[in-house]
C-alpha cells in the first residue's frame, strides 16, 4: 500500500473518484474533462500525465491519462489502485482493427486481452494467464451501447509491446496479424492486458474500450486530431458505466 502523493501521482488523498477513465493522450484526458464532466479540477500533472476529477450526472468521475504501453499503464494503475482507492479503471482508448466486418470508429469491448508482454512474469504464476475484464463493466457497458444505438463488438484484443515491428517484408511481416486475425482476435492495442492483471492482483474492476482509429488490413486510419477529440461515443459510453457502478455501491 502507498502512501499518497504516489512516485508518479501528485494527487491528494480523496482526490479521485471510485472510477478512473483512462485515455492514453494526455490531451484526450483534458478534452473528457473540459467537455463531459462538470466543474473539473486538475488534481495531477506530473510529467504533463494530466487527471482531472469532476461529476458526471452528479457522480464523482475521474479521468487521467496512462501514456503508451503496458508498463506505463502497469504504473499509474497500480497506484490508483492501492494509493488512491480507486475500484474502476475504464481505458478509453484507441484500436487497429483486424477483422473485415469491423469499421473505422466501431467501439470493441475488450472481453479478453492477449499479449505478447512479459508482464504478467512478475507473479511467478505457474503457466500462463488469461487477462480479462470485469464482467460487471463489461455487461454495463454493452447496456450503454445498446441504449445509445453504438456500433459495438465485443471478444478478444492483442495487447502488443511493439507498435512499429521489425518485418523483413510484406505480406510475411503480416503474418503474426494474420494468425491473430484467424482466432478471432478483433484488434491490437497497447495497454488492456497489463491492466487487466493489475485489476486481477489487487481485486479491482477493469475494461478496456477502444474505439477504432485505424484498419491494419484494409490500410485506412484516422487523423491524429481525430483520436483525440472525435471518439466521443466512446467516451459517453465509458461516463455512463460509472454512473451505473455508483448507483450499485
């Protein structure tokens, strides 16, 4: 258990709400804030990693950034969770989608989250684990989606350390995204796994939903402005699964 302010965290006790959105984009975390929540106050700035708490339907919301990549997500999770009390990290964040019948800014529920990370070495568990969401986020959120008319699926990502591979060519430096793509994977991100994991060691509840920015087989994406600011759908949906865990507690 950490002592607040944590290494990476400048927040006070109190400062956070019960559930924590979780954007990679720092600017993403400011724009939740400024255009969803009510009176937002910035309670974390620490190397520019921007977290907001304010309300949202009267409900006390969080939002803070995680940056790229399953050890800095693997950091602020963790000390949100056992620093800060947090109950619920929602990653809002980005995807490539994998499968054909999947489109350009569909949302994917991340039921599951392979990985070829390391991370999940450090709890010296006997094989290997299978990260996945919380069930009680994950069914809220599908209700958010069916409520809001949202183009949504829901099954396995691939949480990947490497955005940029070492191909020695085209097709065959496909050839990984085509074995994912044949069990059914439906994106590749960056962050879901490690998360998940840390929710899974410290009883905590975890979903990861992403919106998708990019086609990796189709060749089309998104602008970066676009990621930040235009996955609102995403965002409303991630706001009313707190709303509805608040009303739970």
């Amino acid at each position: 258990m950490f002592t607040t302010p944590t290494p990476h965290i400048s927040a006070a006790p109190g400062d956070f709400g019960k559930t924590v959105l979780m954007p990679g984009d720092p600017l993403r975390s400011k724009f939740i804030a400024e255009n969803f929540l009510t009176d937002p106050v910035l309670v974390n700035n620490v190397r520019g990693v921007q977290g907001y708490t304010g309300t949202y339907k009267g409900v006390k919301v969080s939002v803070m950034a995680s940056g790229m990549g399953m050890p800095a997500i693997g950091i602020y999770s963790h000390e949100l969770y056992n620093g800060y009390g947090v109950e619920n990290i929602i990653r809002v964040g980005s995807a490539g989608a994998i499968q054909e019948h999947i489109d350009l800014y569909d949302i994917v529920l991340a039921q599951g989250a392979c990985t070829d990370s390391n991370f999940a070495h450090q709890f010296h568990l006997p094989g290997t684990f299978a990260p996945i969401a919380s069930y009680e986020l994950l069914s809220e959120a599908v209700k958010q989606c069916q409520a809001m008319g949202a183009r949504y699926h829901v099954g396995n990502v691939n949480s990947s350390d490497v955005f940029y591979g070492d191909h020695a060519g085209v097709p065959e430096g496909l050839d990984s995204v085509y074995a994912l793509k044949k069990m059914g994977v439906m994106a590749l991100e960056m962050e879901a796994a490690a998360l998940y994991m840390n929710a899974a060691r410290y009883g905590k509840r975890a979903l990861c939903i992403c919106t998708i920015s990019d086609h990796v087989l189709k060749g089309v994406e998104t602008t970066s402005h676009e990621r930040q600011t235009a996955f609102t759908q995403m965002m409303q949906v991630a706001l009313e699964v707190a709303v509805a865990m608040e009303r739970k507690a």
